[in-house]
C-alpha cells in the first residue's frame, strides 16, 4: 500500500480521522507493506513490484490517479462498483461485495488469460480519458455551439 501523504498533519483528524485509522489497521497485517508514495520512484516500484491493484474503498472517491498510474504501469485493477470506479474501471472489475471482490483477486492471480485480458480493457480506458480524447472532445462541443 503507498500511502501519498504519510506526513499529513495531526489537525487535519479533526474533520476525516479515517485514513489514519485506516493505516494503523493495515499496517498491523503481516501482509502489508506501507511505501511513502510521496516518494515517486518508490511509488512507481511499489507499483511495478504488483501483479494487480485494488482501488481505494471510498464512497465519494471523485477521482483516483493511483488507479490511472496502475494502467499506465500495465496492472489491472478491481474497484468497488460505485464512486468515480464506474467511469475508470472496467465493468467486469468492480464488486458489489466483499467475497465477489476476493473471487476477482483470485481470478486474476490464477487465470492468465483473464488477467491479460484485463490488463488490455484496463488500457483501452486510458484512451478514453487521453488529453487528446478530451481536447477533441471539448473542440467537438464548441463546434456544436458555434
């Protein structure tokens, strides 16, 4: 796990306290390695060191660029079926429950074809949200108007 703001400031609790709650927890797990991901050569091999990525469980989650680092890295990645996931992460990647999301992870770790075959959808989304994509798009609206 990489965490992009290990030093965020004790009075930032006052209003979300969760993301520390949320590391103390994880980083209890024998399992987890917490990465300063401030440190982007760290993050970027914490990244390559993976076979996939789990989008971060937040329900008003408007945006998340480590889900965008993973595609460009060449990782796929599940996410729950709600938030900004239903726009960035391909359909058959997100779960609705806690064991559809371990059925996914064990999917992708034993099958590779479905992993490569992930891999790519997760790919064919990064050119949907190019700049170029969105330039055009933004030309063709402006165009419309005109």
């Amino acid at each position: 796990m990489t965490d992009p703001m290990m030093n965020r400031g004790t009075d930032r609790s006052r209003y979300n306290i969760s993301p520390m709650t949320n590391r103390l927890a994880l980083q209890e797990l024998d399992n987890v390695k917490i990465l300063d991901g401030s440190n982007r050569m760290d993050y970027i091999q914490a990244i390559d060191s993976c076979k996939i990525a789990i989008a971060p469980y937040r329900r008003a989650c408007v945006w998340s660029m480590a889900v965008i680092d993973c595609f460009c890295r060449g990782l796929p990645v599940i996410g729950p079926n709600f938030a900004s996931f239903n726009e960035i992460i391909p359909d058959f990647l997100r779960y609705e429950t806690v064991s559809k999301e371990r059925l996914l992870v064990d999917k992708l770790l034993r099958e590779p074809d479905f992993w490569m075959d992930s891999v790519n959808s997760c790919k064919l989304l990064l050119k949907r949200i190019s700049p170029s994509t969105i330039v055009e798009a933004i030309m063709y609206q402006i165009d419309r108007i005109m």
